[in-house]
C-alpha cells in the first residue's frame, strides 16, 4: 500500500503543477504538501476514481529477470 500512495502522491503533485495550482519544486515546502495530501486523502481518492487526476504508469516489475 505504501508503494501505491507514493505513486498517487506523486501523481497528484503532478496534476497540481500542471494546473498551476503549485509553487516551483525549487521553493515550495514539501512538508506542506504532505500534511495537504493526508488531509485531502478522501477528496484526491475521488479525483482518481473520477479521472480528474491521472495515475502515473508503474513500470516497475517484481521478480528476477531472465537473463
């Protein structure tokens, strides 16, 4: 589960930089966001349902690769 919260937190941030609802990575306070995004979890879960905010492609794969 916390791998998949890392992918929404991420993708959420990215929805808020394209809508320019973000100040720049280089002086925004993280911290900030974080306690947004616990506290907004209900509403950002619906966004996602909702497709208002697009979830980030997992390219990751679990397991050994054959070589």
């Amino acid at each position: 589960m916390l791998l998949e919260d890392a992918f929404k937190y991420y993708a959420w941030i990215k929805h808020k930089e394209t809508n320019d609802e973000i100040a720049p990575d280089n002086i925004r306070n993280n911290i900030n966001l974080q306690n947004e995004f616990l506290a907004k979890k209900d509403i950002i879960e619906e966004q996602f349902r909702s497709g208002q905010i697009e979830p980030i492609p997992k390219t990751y794969k679990i397991g050994r690769a054959h070589v």
